[in-house]
C-alpha cells in the first residue's frame, strides 16, 4: 500500500487509537453518566480498528469486504448519530465520537468513509484467474 493508501491507513489507525482511548476513559471514568454515547465511542473505536487492519489486508482473500462493510457501517453510524445528535441533542448525554458528525475531531469521521469508500472503489481486487475446468 502506498501513496494515499497509506495516509488512509494512517488516518484509520489514528482514529482507532483516538477513539479507543476516549471510549476508555468514558467508561472507566462515568460510564454511568452516558451508557448510550460512551458505547457508541466503543463502537467507533471497534469499526475504526476492524477499518484500518480491513484496509492494510485488502488485498488478501475476504478482507476486501470487511474493509467494505466497515467502512459503510461507519459512514452510516457516523450519519444517524450526527443527526439524531443535532436533532434531539439530549439523546447522548454527551458527546460520542460521531456526534454531530464528529466535530470534536474536526469532522474527519465525516468525511474519512467517503474517502474510504472512493479508495476501495479505485482499488478493487483483481477477479482470481478462472481454473481449468472438464475438458470435452
């Protein structure tokens, strides 16, 4: 992986780490202030770590999608809570990861699936060389 890959990658372990320490602290600190929010911070560190090792190993048999399903899931997390937090604001308690949009991390939970999403696009996987079948 190289170029924008890598920074993609990059980006992915970033968030993972990021994500990860805060969810942890959250639930060790007053997980019973925000169960709701402190376990969606969880969830996005868990989709973002499952994201970044899916898109280092997309090469190899099934992690293709994985990356996939990670990364839609993200951006569909990243999208119903960044609303429902605008909308309804009392709903989390307190700010998770993806709230509204992920403005506590300059909205890189955004906009870091579309450009996960375009990457996957443009570097799709080669089929698997068809193998010899029965011969008439």
């Amino acid at each position: 992986m190289r170029g924008v890959g890598r920074v993609l990658v990059i980006v992915y372990a970033v968030m993972a780490l990021g994500a990860t320490g805060r969810s942890f602290v959250q639930i060790v600190r007053s997980f019973d202030e925000a169960p709701v929010a402190y376990t969606l911070s969880a969830a996005s560190a868990v989709v973002y770590i499952v994201a970044t090792l899916a898109l280092i190993l997309s090469g190899r048999s099934g992690w293709y999608r994985i990356a996939w399903t990670a990364i839609v899931f993200e951006m569909i997390g990243v999208l119903v809570v960044g609303t429902l937090s605008l909308v309804d604001p009392g709903l989390f308690q307190h700010p998770t990861v993806w709230s509204v949009y992920g403005i506590g991390y300059v909205f890189i939970p955004l906009f870091l699936p579309m450009a996960g999403l375009w990457w996957l696009v443009k570097h799709r996987p080669a089929a698997p060389a068809p193998t010899g079948g029965a011969r008439a």
